[in-house]
C-alpha cells in the first residue's frame, strides 16, 4: 500500500503500531503522541470515537450532461448533470426523490459507448431540506469495460481542463 495512503489514514483515524519480538513479547506503540503511550490508553480513546466513512475512490469535480431512468431502455427519463464523478460512481442532481437501494440506470452523453450504466441509489438528499444541492450518489453496479476507460481519462489533468 502507498506510503502517502497511509500517512492520510493517520491523520484521520488513531493508528497502533504493534511489533512481535523474537523473544514473543508483543509492544504497542500508539503513532499520535495524544493517544498515550501504551495499549488501554490508546483502547480508551478509541472507545470514545464515533465510526465513518472514509471514502477510498478519488472523487472529482466533473460536471457532465446525463439521462437518468428506472427503465433500461431510458424510454422515461429525466435530464440532469454530474456534480462530482469516481472510479464507482457519482453525484447526479436532482429534484425528483429517489429511493435508497433503487436500480437506475445513468446514460452519460459525452461518452462514445451510451450503454446505460446500471447504479444503485446509495444516499439521496431531498430539495429544500438544507443548503445543499438536491441529488443523489450513485454507485456503478455494471459499467462496460470502455466507458470505465473513458471515465478514468476524465481523471487525467489535461481531459479535467478540457471539461
């Protein structure tokens, strides 16, 4: 794993580094100087820490023209855009409420193969409730091999300029 992965976990979530001795003595050592500096201190603070999620995928800003259904054909959609876009999927803004887990199906218009992606509504947020933009993320649960390559060149530098 990446050397710079790691240091960012550390940053985020309290990190023990454990070490077996030859002689089979096991030593703790917590790496945030705060956490203490044996193993209950650093049990306890963990105890007092509230679980998230820590999102693997690179997630960037792309703003990108999409049809959305619940039918494969896309025969009723709407039309809406991106907000943000990752290896598994994407934020796509809407008014329109979706439910969580539900099947859709994302027909991306830049994209020269318009296979409709099949995706699974993660979290959705509703219109007029916050501040927020209203929409939904999206997961990719079945995307042809040549619209992943052509969403991962939106990643390099000069495609991001050219969006």
């Amino acid at each position: 794993m990446d050397k710079t992965i790691l240091r960012n976990l550390e940053e985020v979530y309290p990190t023990l580094l454990v070490k077996l001795c030859a002689d089979g003595q096991v030593n703790y050592m917590p790496v945030q100087a705060r956490l203490g500096a044996d193993l209950d201190s650093f049990l306890r603070y963990c105890s007092t820490i509230k679980p998230r999620r820590y999102r693997i995928q690179d997630r960037r800003e792309v703003y990108l023209s999409v049809r959305l259904s619940d039918h494969a054909g896309l025969e009723k959609h709407i039309l809406s855009f991106t907000m943000d876009l990752s290896e598994g999927g994407c934020f796509v803004a809407s008014s329109q409420v979706w439910e969580k887990k539900q099947k859709l199906y994302l027909d991306i218009i830049c994209l020269k193969d318009r296979t409709p992606i099949l995706c699974e509504v993660r979290w959705s947020r509703s219109w007029g409730i916050n501040p927020f933009v209203p929409g939904m993320g999206l997961k990719f649960l079945r995307i042809t091999k040549s619209q992943q390559e052509q969403l991962l060149e939106m990643f390099s530098p000069a495609m991001r300029k050219a969006i």
